[in-house]
C-alpha cells in the first residue's frame, strides 16, 4: 500500500473505509455530507471551503452554468446548487471515491441540478461556465494548482468568474501573481484566518 495512493487525488485510494457524516450550516441551508478515508478532509468542512462557499453567495456572475473543480465529496458545488437552483453545477474530481460520495450527498441533500463526472482537471469538460469554483490540491503540487488557475481562462464565458481559496502560506502570492497574468486583474474577496479568495474576471 502506497502512500501515494492514499492521498485526495488519487483515483482510486485504497484507504480503509471509514465514514462519517458531517452537517454544515450556512445561512438557512443546513446540508449533510457523509465523508470516508481517501478524500479531502474526511472528518469536517475544510475551513478554506467554507470560506469560499460564504462569499460566493455575493458573487455577481453571468449565469452561464457554474463548474466545481476538485469537488471531493461536493460540499462547494452543492451549496452553489443550493445557492442558484436555476443554474446547472457540474462537479468532477479525479477520485473515484470521492465523486461516489459527491453523488451520494446530492442525492441525499436533494440537489438535483448537478451533474457529478470523473475529470483530470478540465480534461473531460468541454463547455464554458460563468463561474468555476476551486479549492485546489495544494498538495498535488504547484504544477497542478498553476494548471487549474490557467486552464479556467478556456472554460469561462465572456465576463466569466473564477473563485479560488488558497493559503498564505500554501501559494496565495504566486498565485495572485498568476492570475493576475492570465486574466489581466484579480481582487481578494475574502480573507479569513490565513485563507484568501482570490477572484478574476475574464474579460
């Protein structure tokens, strides 16, 4: 058993299953995910990602559909399913496991405008959005991360949006810099306890 294989962004980790089932409150929805071994913080909402799913709600976008990249077990995109119940949400994940969950959680949640598919990032999306939500793999590398924040330029509409929570400390300079690059301007949305969410605007 490698640990290679354990970690978030395998495809198939081969962790002992072990799940647990986690509530979280926003506002006046109360969502329920069940987690397991192999994914992406198993025991809680990742505090990055709450962050993220907070400010979004005031996120101007053209609605345009909404994509979730690196979705795990789908705590960002459900909520914005929840957030625009007019706007379809398509959540992929390259772990199989936690797509599985991703689905289970929508099901059980009663979110039915998501569509949830395996992707290696945007390899298998072939539309445009107006506006693509991530909390990158940090831990699959810098390549991955950089891969993520500029390869969304393909995948949004014309004044489409781009949300990204990263840390301080995990790569929020560089990839302010990054983005900045790429789309021309960036602004910090929000900034709690270390995580910022970073947006840019493709013009």
């Amino acid at each position: 058993m490698t640990k290679k294989n354990q970690m978030y962004f395998a495809v198939n980790p081969d962790a002992k299953h072990d799940e647990h089932l986690v509530d979280y409150h926003i506002d006046d929805i109360d969502l329920k995910f069940t987690t397991d071994a192999g994914v992406f913080s198993k025991l809680r909402v990742d505090y990055g990602s709450g962050v993220l799913i907070k400010a979004m709600k005031n996120v101007d976008f053209p609605k345009d559909g909404i994509l979730d990249v690196g979705t795990g077990y789908g705590p960002m995109g459900l909520f914005a399913a929840k957030f625009w119940p007019d706007q379809e949400v398509d959540m992929v994940d390259v772990n199989e496991r936690a797509l599985d969950l991703a689905k289970r959680n929508a099901q059980f949640n009663r979110i039915d405008n998501v569509n949830i598919y395996q992707s290696d990032i945007y390899e298998k999306v072939d539309k445009k959005y107006g506006l693509i939500i991530t909390n990158p793999p940090i831990r699959a590398g810098k390549k991955v991360v950089d891969q993520i924040l500029t390869e969304a330029k393909d995948h949004l509409v014309k004044n489409g949006v781009l949300l990204v929570v990263i840390q301080k400390k995990q790569g929020a300079p560089s990839a302010k810099k990054l983005m900045t690059k790429i789309y021309g301007n960036y602004e910090i949305l929000a900034r709690d306890k270390g995580y910022y969410i970073l947006m840019s605007t493709n013009n």
